[in-house]
C-alpha cells in the first residue's frame, strides 16, 4: 500500500480500511509547485537576451533553441528558529579619540537554509530561496511524468552541519561587531527536509557555440545563465574604465599630493594619504576595466545569488536586537 509523502493516514485502494501511520517518519520529502509553463520559460529567455547591455545586440535573432526540458533537483532544507548570543567589542569614535566598549546582542530569528544535495555544477544552481514558497507532498510519479527528476547524494548529517555553520556566520554578521569573542546558538523547533525544486534549462545555440540558461519553474526568475557578450559593450568599458582610472589615478592624486604640500601637520598627512588612495582607486578602476574587456567574451549571470542577498537582508531587517553593555 502505497504511503504518500507526509500523510498521517492512508486508506487502503482495496478494501477502504483507514490505517493511521506511527513511529520514525524518516526524513519529510517535498516539492515546490511549478507554475512557469514552456512558453513562460523561453520568453523569460529573450528577456535576458534584452535586458542586459553585456549581451551581444543579436543574440535574441540569431539564437537557436535547441533543448528546453524540465529537471527537479533535490536540496537540502532546515526550517528553524535561532537564539543568538553575540560577546564582543564595539569600536567606538568620539572626536579624535577612538576606544572599544563591551557588547552582548541578543538576537531571536526564523531562518532556513538551502543546499544542493546533488551536483549541481552544470545546472549553476547551488541555492535556492524557500521564503512564500508552497510545498507539496513528495510524489515521486507526478515528477517523473513532468520531468527529468535527480536523487539526492550525500549524508543529512553534513547538511545539518553546513546548515549550522551557515547559521553561524549570519548571527554574527547580523551582529555587526568590530571585535567577536564568543557565540552562543540555540535552535528551536527545528525541521530537516529534503525539497524537489522545479528548473526549466534552455540550451540553445550562437553561432555555432553553445549556452544554456536556468530559469526558476516556480518564480519565473533566470537563475543562471551564459550569454555571447557584446563587443560594443565590451569596448565602451574599457575605454571608459581607462579614462576614469586615468583621471582618479593621477588628477586626483597629483590635487591631493599639491594639497599635502601647502597643508601643516595632520592636515598634509592626510591629504598624502589621500593622494595614495586615489592612485589605488584608479588602478583598481583600469584593472575592473580591463578583466570586462579581457573576459566579457562570455557573459555569465548568476541570479540565484541576488536572491539571496535579499533574504539575507529582509532577514536583518526584520531582527529583534537587544543591545546592553556587560
């Protein structure tokens, strides 16, 4: 008798008797509603052709799709409330004098963690974002019959334990102190699970070369994707990357370093300073200008990072905070 994922009771197809099921469930197994049909899918395709300068101006007319199919790939997920207790030290600045103060922040946060639980690397996808996401029961059948379906490799341990650590990482860094002597974490109501999330990856060619971009089955979203780029664009950094770099490099820096000669004291000291900072800034302003250029051939996005920048940031926006000093 067939037991559907996350039901706490079956009925048998034979004779309609109810069995309730007990004991250990395992690990829960779910999957994510897709709501992007095909077409969606490419149109979301010449949209990223469009909407980037990077991309070469042809790439919407002269790109030939050659494979649209639909994969579900497993990832790991921890659903979890964190209690934080952040020890550390504050530098603080009052007037020209600078000195550390004691902290302890408390922090109190719902928080999930993804993570790919196969391999990932041709599809570019390493997380994904589960925040007003539906979730349904794991069938396997309804999978296999709307598209390629991947079994997760690895232990839930190690996940549990990426989990934890990246866990870690984000108290602290909501914590914003200059100096971190201790961390404390509590976790309560924790839930391991295993979540089927749906990809539509489109492979077409570019003249004669091959690319592929991954769009989000559920949101619409291109979540990774390798584009031509474009020569104008590519051209039109450079120069303009050079020029500026020039200019901070040494206009900037010869103002700063004439400034530091007629200034007395700490004034000429920092305008010296300031003159090395603006041959600093322009060579990092030529070198960005140049990597664009030397490498802008191929243009990789990676949009599945953006998504979580914006988690990670609703999530200290929305953080209960209470500062005392020790």
């Amino acid at each position: 008798m067939p037991i559907p994922e996350g039901h706490l009771v079956v009925r048998c197809p034979y004779c309609d008797l109810c069995s309730v099921v007990r004991g250990e469930r395992g690990l829960q197994r779910y999957q994510a509603v897709c709501r992007v049909d095909r077409e969606q899918a490419v149109q979301q395709l010449r949209t990223f052709f469009s909407s980037r300068g990077s991309v070469a101006r042809d790439a919407a007319k002269r790109a030939q799709l050659e494979e649209v199919l639909l994969v579900h790939l497993p990832f790991w997920a921890m659903w979890t409330g964190v209690l934080g207790w952040v020890f550390g030290q504050q530098r603080v600045r009052r007037g020209k004098q600078t000195h550390y103060e004691p902290r302890e922040i408390k922090i109190a946060e719902e928080m999930t963690w993804t993570g790919a639980a196969c391999d990932v690397g041709e599809f570019g996808v390493a997380q994904i974002s589960l925040k007003n996401q539906p979730l349904a029961p794991f069938d396997a059948d309804e999978l296999h019959a709307t598209g390629l379906v991947f079994e997760p490799v690895g232990a839930v341990s190690d996940a549990e334990a990426a989990a934890e650590r990246d866990f870690h990482a984000r108290v602290q860094h909501m914590a914003s102190l200059t100096r971190v002597s201790q961390v404390f974490l509590r976790f309560v109501r924790r839930r391991m699970g295993l979540v089927y999330y749906p990809l539509w990856v489109l492979r077409y060619l570019y003249r004669g070369r091959a690319f592929q971009v991954v769009v989000d089955a559920t949101s619409g979203e291109v979540l990774y994707g390798k584009a031509p780029g474009s020569t104008f664009y590519r051209a039109a950094v450079l120069v303009g990357g050079m020029a500026a770099g020039a200019v901070v490099a040494v206009d900037g820096a010869a103002v700063a370093f004439y400034l530091a000669t007629q200034a007395r004291g700490d004034g000429a000291a920092m305008f010296f300073a300031g003159g090395l900072a603006a041959v600093g800034a322009g060579g990092v302003l030529m070198s960005k200008a140049y990597k664009a250029f030397r490498y802008g051939e191929q243009v990789e996005y990676r949009g599945f990072e953006k998504q979580r920048r914006r988690v990670v940031r609703r999530s200290e926006g929305g953080v209960l905070r209470a500062r005392e000093e020790a």
